[in-house]
C-alpha cells in the first residue's frame, strides 16, 4: 500500500491579476521506506508539492492521501496534529529558533505532547547523539556551524518519529563537507526505514536517492528509480 | 521543556521590549493606585474633618408653635411652656441599629434668664460632648467643671463687661465667669453656658432637654437611615440631618473622586494601547517563528496561548511593581498634602485590584495581537522563512 498518493492536485495562486499554475492535476504515489528526491527547475513547483503534502498549502483541487489520511478533509487544528504526529520538516535555512539550544529546539515539537519531562529529555538527547552532536546540546544556534545546525534540524523533525520526512533544499547553504554528512545521514535513516522526500536544484545528490521525480510546470516530467542518467540534463 | 519554557526564554532574550512593557503598564498602575490611594487618604481626612465639624444630626422637640430659632435650627417651644425631650428618652438613641455610627450625643437645655433685669439665653450642656461638638470653640480661660461655673459668650461678656473670675447673678444665685468664649459669629456669642443639671434647674426644666445635637461617623454613613431610626427610638421629636455640611464635603470629595477615575481611566487606555502596539509589533518580528511552530504541529491555540501567557507575565510583574511604586508615591505625597494630616491605610483590595486589572488590560491588549498570530496560516508564515 502506497504511503502518500496525490490524486489530480491542483494548485493556482493569485499574483496580482495573474493566475499561476503552482501545480497541475499532479499524480504521485510513493511507497513507504522510499527516499525520493524532487527535481526541476525554479517554479516547477517543488516547494509547493512540499507545503501540499506537507499540510501547510491546501491544494486548489484533488486529494492528498497520507498514511490512509484524506489531509484536507481534516480540520485547521487537526491538519496541525497531523503534522505533529505524521511529518518531521527540514527546512533549507534550518529555521531553529534561536533563543533556545539544541537541545531546546529538538524538544520543540514535544513541548505540546503528554510525553514526561524527563520523556521529551532522553528523546531530544537520543536524537542528537544519532546526528552526532553529543557534545554540542547546550549549544545555541549561533554558536553551531551551518552542517551542526542543519543536524540540529534534522533531530527536531525525527524526535516525534514521524512515517514521512520532508526536507526542502537541506544542503543548499552547505559546503561540500556539510553537505555529505547531511546526506550520509539522511541515507542512514533511510536505510532504517524511514520515507523521505527532499526537494533540491543539485545533481550532486541524485545519487543517494532511490527515486526522483522531475517535476515542470506543475506536473512530473519524469519519474526514474535510481537512474541519473534519465532526468533531463537541463536540471 | 513545556510552551511556558519558550515563553520565559522568549522574554529573556528580548529584555528591551519586556522591560518597556512592564515600565508602560507599572507607570499606568502605579498612577492609578496612587490617585486612588490619596482619595481614600483625603477621603479619610475628610470624614474626620467632617467629624470634628460637629452634629450632623439634630433632634428638637416636636411642636407646631412659634419657636426660637437657635443656628439655623428651629427649637420646639424653648420660649413657652412646651414640650421638651425627656433626658431619660435619650438612652432609647443605644437601640438604633446604626449606633456604631453615633459618635457623640451634646444634650442642651435651653431658655432665658434674668441678668440685671435684662433677658439672657442660657444654655445647659454635657461639656465633654459638646466641646467634641464644638471643635472651633475657643474658650479663654477654661471649660466649665462644677456646678455655679459659667462660660460665656463674647456678646454677653462685652454686654455686661464680664471678666474671668467675675461673679454674675443669674436669678438670684451667684456664678463664677471660668472661661471667655471667643467670638464665633453665632448665637454662641449670646448664651451663657452652664452645665447641663444646673441649667436645668435654673430654667426649671428637671429631666428636660430642648435639643440634642448628635455628630454621627459619616464615612458611607446612612444619615437618612439614622435620622429614620432616630425618629423611630424618638417619636416626641423632629430629627433632622445637617445635610448641607454632610452633601458639601462629600461632594468635595466625589469631585476628587471623579477627577482620579477620569485620569486612571486615561492611564490604563493608554498603558492598553501601548501593549497592544507593542504586542503587534512582537508579533510582526515573530512571524517567522510562529511559522515554524504552525509547521511543526503547534495548534493555533498553543500559539494563542505563548502569547497571551508572555502577556499576562509582564502584566503581572507591571502589577506587582506598578502597586508598590503608587504607593511609595502616596507615601510621598501624602505629607505634602493637607498639611501631613492624611494618612495611608492598607487596602487589601486596592492590591488585589492593582494586580488584576493590570493582567486584565495587558490580557485584552494582547487579545488581538494574539489572535492575529494564531490567525497566521503556516504557508503564509513560511514564506517569510
């Protein structure tokens, strides 16, 4: 059984006295444990697909089903649990708040769940000795480096356990480096199990996923599994 | 780590604008309670001025004759052989249910006596009432003790060119002159005071009283229900309310009284907007951040929430502090108002207040702040990220 299908989802948006095609009676299925990446270029539609599976946009027309789950058939309120229990986001400028440490900004998605204290505590450490910062939770963000907090982020969107991760350009302001361990870890978790979806403009991370979809004009252009050689080289 | 974790982090790193709000609503609560903590000062200070003015209440004998007119007061019969109030009726004044607000009872016997064969108003009083009474009373001399002494007024000292010390006869009996009144301007210059028992029995009026002044404690005091009650314990007599001194006084003070609302009222509209501006622009900044609340699963009401609880902590604190600075204010004040007379009294409720009307204004301030945060749609928040 398919973990999200996306049935005819269209989205338009009002630019002044345009109407734009974000997405375009888009079909899409993914499998559960899948780490599918999202290609295309600027205004394809990437990031929209992301906020409309992600409950934060509500398509114009169609249905997103997650995990059995009509979205938006759900409630304001009910669309913000289900993106508490069901969604983990990474955000491309890592988005951590900066008044709380890491630690703290792991523990920000527990802070409204009936776990104990001393629960939320031993979940945020977890999740933080599995990004490898151990070392660095009393740490705000400011005193990490881009790849610390970029982990950082990632161990908040894992620390409720959520079936689907979706991650929006993770590695887009990282160097070389950072960018390779960001990807080694999402590999890992994938290879734990976990479906991921992550949006990106660079070729350099075809490789680690198992399938990407390229996307134009608010429709998939190509869906391959595993095949760098089949997306368009105008990527 | 709970939402009130990120509250208290919140405010400490933007410690400028906690400090800003919590100084804009202590300085509106601190001007609050300092205008109502004078009112209730000089309202005090008033009640005991008002007290110390003397009878609020006077009791007269009934009569539908002519009568002597004694300060603006008609006096049933005092000139004939009319009724009087029995001084045995006057115990009936302890069963009034107001009698906690009775402070002094001044019986008098009024009536005329002859003097060198001129006619002469003598009036009979308990002295320690009356000089309760009578606060303005300045005697030279002293105040009658025994039984032939007299106190007289400044007419009837200058009339018969009477000194301390002088002996007068009054219907035959000698009387030592013990103290000059000085002029009051009243039908006090004209009497001749003695005490109550030998004005009675000079005037041939045993057990008789022709008027009864009482000054009753007039803080939220029923005058119109003692003057009923009065009349009820009294049926023989007239009792009536001096409400022309009462209703000034008072009016006095309800014009203070309006006056500080009206300022406290402009103080705390200004301290909510103040909040409400603040809180706005807070919010403004926090877009970013309450998007990736909304995006990471915070209910609206959980955002709700943060914001109205980092409202109701700087409204508290504003509370707290703006109490205690309105009264250091009062403290200060006080002296220089009423020449230091006023005095300060603990007022459980003015504190209890204090503090909840300034949560109260900083909660509904907020109110709009908040709702607009919780309003904001988690894409429409993202796209400031």
């Amino acid at each position: 059984m398919s973990l999200i299908t996306l049935d005819k989802v269209h989205k338009n948006y009002i630019n002044g006295a345009d109407c734009v095609i974000a997405l375009n009676k888009l079909c899409l299925t993914v499998e559960e444990g899948t780490f599918l990446g999202v290609m295309g270029p600027s205004g394809s539609g990437k990031s929209t697909l992301l906020s409309v599976l992600g409950a934060l946009a509500s398509p114009s027309s169609g249905s997103v089903i997650v995990d059995g789950i009509d979205v938006y058939g759900l409630s304001a309120e009910k669309q913000a649990d289900f993106r508490r229990e069901y969604l983990g986001f990474i955000f491309q400028s890592h988005n951590l708040i900066p008044y709380l440490n890491a630690l703290e900004n792991v523990m920000l998605p527990l802070a409204v769940t009936r776990f104990s204290a001393d629960e939320k505590r031993r979940r945020a450490n977890d999740m933080l000795k599995r990004v490898g910062l151990p070392d660095r939770m009393l740490h705000l963000p400011q005193q990490l480096s881009g790849g610390e907090q970029e982990r950082v982020a990632i161990a908040r969107a894992l620390v409720n356990s959520p079936p689907l991760l979706l991650a929006d350009e993770p590695t887009g302001s990282l160097d070389t480096t950072n960018s390779h361990q960001v990807m080694s870890l999402l590999k890992e978790l994938h290879e734990d199990g976990q479906t991921i979806i992550m949006v990106t403009h660079n070729r350099e991370n075809l490789e680690w996923f198992d399938r990407t979809v390229y996307l134009r004009d608010g429709k998939v252009e190509k869906d391959v599994q595993s095949c760098l050689d089949q997306l368009p080289q105008a990527i | 780590m709970r939402l009130e974790h990120i509250v208290l982090h919140n405010l400490r790193r933007r410690k400028g604008r906690a400090v800003f709000l919590v100084i804009g609503l202590l300085i509106g609560v601190a001007t609050v309670v300092t205008l109502l903590s004078l009112t209730d000062a000089l309202g005090r200070r008033a009640q005991n001025e008002l007290e110390n003015f003397g009878a609020n209440i006077i009791i007269t004998p009934r009569s539908d004759e002519l009568t002597l007119n004694y300060g603006g007061v008609q006096l049933g019969g005092v000139n004939l052989v009319a009724k009087e109030i029995e001084q045995a009726d006057l115990v009936k004044i302890d069963d009034i249910p107001n009698r906690r607000n009775v402070a002094t009872i001044g019986p008098k016997v009024l009536g005329a006596v002859e003097i060198e064969g001129q006619r002469v108003m003598m009036m009979g009083i308990d002295p320690d009432a009356e000089l309760k009474l009578k606060r303005w009373w300045s005697i030279a001399g002293r105040s009658i003790e025994k039984g032939n002494e007299l106190v007289v007024g400044d007419s009837v000292a200058k009339r018969f060119n009477l000194n301390m010390g002088d002996i007068l006869q009054v219907n035959g009996h000698d009387y030592t002159v013990v103290g000059l009144l000085a002029r009051t301007g009243s039908q006090d210059d004209q009497l001749l005071i003695a005490p109550l028992s030998v004005a009675q029995v000079e005037l041939d009026k045993l057990g008789q009283v022709s008027m009864v002044e009482v000054a009753a404690l007039c803080h939220d005091c029923p005058v119109d229900d003692m003057v009923n009650q009065l009349q009820h314990v009294l049926p023989g007599t007239d009792v009536q309310a001096v409400q022309q001194v009462v209703k000034t006084r008072m009016h006095a003070l309800d014009q203070f009284r309006f006056f500080a609302w009206g300022v406290a009222v402009t103080v705390v509209i200004i301290g909510a907007l103040l909040v409400f501006v603040t809180m706005m622009g807070a919010i403004s900044e926090r877009t970013r951040e309450i998007g990736i609340f909304r995006a990471i699963g915070y209910r609206r009401w959980h955002v709700l929430h943060m914001v109205l609880m980092e409202a109701a902590i700087v409204s508290t604190l504003s509370g707290v502090l703006g109490y205690l600075v309105g009264v250091g204010a009062t403290l200060i004040a006080l002296p220089l108002l009423e020449g230091g007379k006023a005095t300060w009294h603990w007022n459980s409720t003015l504190a209890v207040s204090a503090v909840l009307a300034a949560v109260v204004v900083g909660l509904l301030a907020s109110l709009p702040p908040a709702l607009r945060a919780s309003r904001l749609e988690p894409s429409e928040a993202l796209r400031a990220l």
